[in-house]
C-alpha cells in the first residue's frame, strides 16, 4: 500500500483491514462513485489524474479501474515527477527563450481569454504594440550579442513596468513586444505606454546609429476596444498595429493612441 498510505500520510502497516474505498471517494472526488459503476456497467476501463497538496507541495497520483468479475479493481499511482516535467515543459513552452518573458504562444492564448472575459464582462481591453527603433543598426554597430543583450533588458523593464495582475507582457516577436492591459481604458493603456517609453530612455543604452536618440528608444502603438460579438481580437492587433505604424511615420520614440 505504499501510495495509499502515502495520499493519507499514514504508516503502510497500519492500514491493512481498513475501508479505504470509501476514504478514497471522500478523498478524490465523490462521483467516482457513479464513474466506477460505468466500468461495471460496461467493462470499460477508468482512468483519471488527481493532484492534491500537502505542506505546500504539490502530488499527482493515476487513478486506474478495470472491470473484474461483478466488481472492480483499483491500481494507483505516484506520477508526481511525471507531472512535474510535463509542467516544466509546458512552462518553457509558453517562455520566450531569450528574454525569459511570455512569448507569443503565450500572448496568442491570453488575448482570447481576456477577450472573452471582457465581452462578457463589458469590459475595455487595451493593447499596447512596442518596437525597438533603428534595432538592425543596432545589430550592426554593436553586434548580436549586444543586440540580444538590449533585448533582455527591454524585456525586463518592460515587464517590471507591468507587474500587474491585469496585465500581460510577451515578446511578440524580433525587436517588437506586447502588453495586454484587460479591464483597462485608453486613458490608463497610454499612461502605461508613456511610462514604458521613458523607462526604456531611462536604461540609457547608447545607440550612435539612431536617427531620433542618442540611447535605445522605442515606439508605441496604443489602441482600446469592448469586445463584442461583432468583433475579433484581430481587430484589437490591427489596430494597435495601425498606431504603432503612425508612432513610426511620425518620427519614432513616441507612443500614439488609436
């Protein structure tokens, strides 16, 4: 019984002549019960994942029921450490390689559940687009590493600027990132654009190939929308897509609002 006893916390000696099966319905889930009467019923096999904590830890346990006979037999087993790798690799699925904040995978994923939160809710939704001015000459004035190098820090402030619950910061890709402000209005998404702007001039990274600073600046695209069943979130990219194109035309490092 050495898992049984485990999921108790009790001592495998002291559990033999005990009615664990009523233990384990009250411990997991109450309609196992109806669940094991299906594999009775119909000889087909039961298989569940079941997670619990214990002092701040979390296990995993699979759960197995096969018909036997009139009855049914349960096997059950510890795939803590399976779950945590699957976790790990899903985490480091989600994290962009390099700067180590959300990738786009990530920010495709949030959109859509902030988008449906916020229609139902009647809430604004504010997209901010950033990109990195003049980074191929960057690139090469100070070569890739230090490009890669100006990209983690841009990641870093950028994600410390928006260390926020309703909020979410990913690299949208190459030198652009994104921030994602759900139940936010425009007024409140531009603040935290200008914020972002002046903090990246405050990192003071010398770019001699700008056309617009002396340091590593970048633009801002800015746009709010609420959501409804007659839009899409591609609607809310286009558009913060739109003024982050204008924020380039206008003459870079600025942030503008559509």
């Amino acid at each position: 019984y050495p898992v049984i006893a485990n999921i108790f916390n009790r001592d495998s000696s002291n559990l033999t002549g005990e009615l664990l099966f009523q233990n384990i319905l009250n411990y997991f889930d109450q309609k196992l019960f109806n669940d094991l009467a299906q594999v009775v019923n119909t000889g087909v096999p039961l298989a569940k994942d079941f997670n619990y904590e214990r002092n701040q830890v979390q296990y995993w346990y699979n759960f197995i029921a096969v018909k036997l006979a009139d009855g049914f037999a349960i096997t059950i087993r510890d795939i803590t450490e399976r779950k945590e790798l699957e976790l790990k690799l899903t985490s480091l699925a989600e994290i962009d390689g390099l700067t180590g904040i959300y990738n786009r995978r990530s920010f495709d994923k949030q959109l859509n559940k902030e988008w449906l939160f916020c229609q139902e809710n009647e809430q604004f939704l504010s997209l901010i687009l950033a990109d990195v001015d003049y980074f191929k000459d960057y690139n090469d004035c100070y070569g890739h590493q230090a490009g890669d190098d100006c990209l983690k820090k841009i990641a870093k402030t950028l994600d410390r600027i928006t260390n926020r619950p309703e909020y979410f910061t990913a690299r949208y890709g190459g030198e652009e990132f994104v921030i994602l402000l759900s139940n936010t209005d425009s007024e409140e998404a531009n603040q935290v654009a200008e914020r972002s702007k002046y903090a990246i001039q405050d990192l003071a990274l010398p770019h001699a190939r700008s056309q617009v600073s002396n340091v590593v600046s970048i633009s801002l695209g800015v746009t709010t929308i609420l959501p409804t069943s007659e839009s899409s979130p591609d609607d809310l990219i286009g558009s913060a897509d739109t003024a982050l194109y204008t924020a380039k035309n206008q003459g870079r490092d600025r942030a503008i609002v559509v």
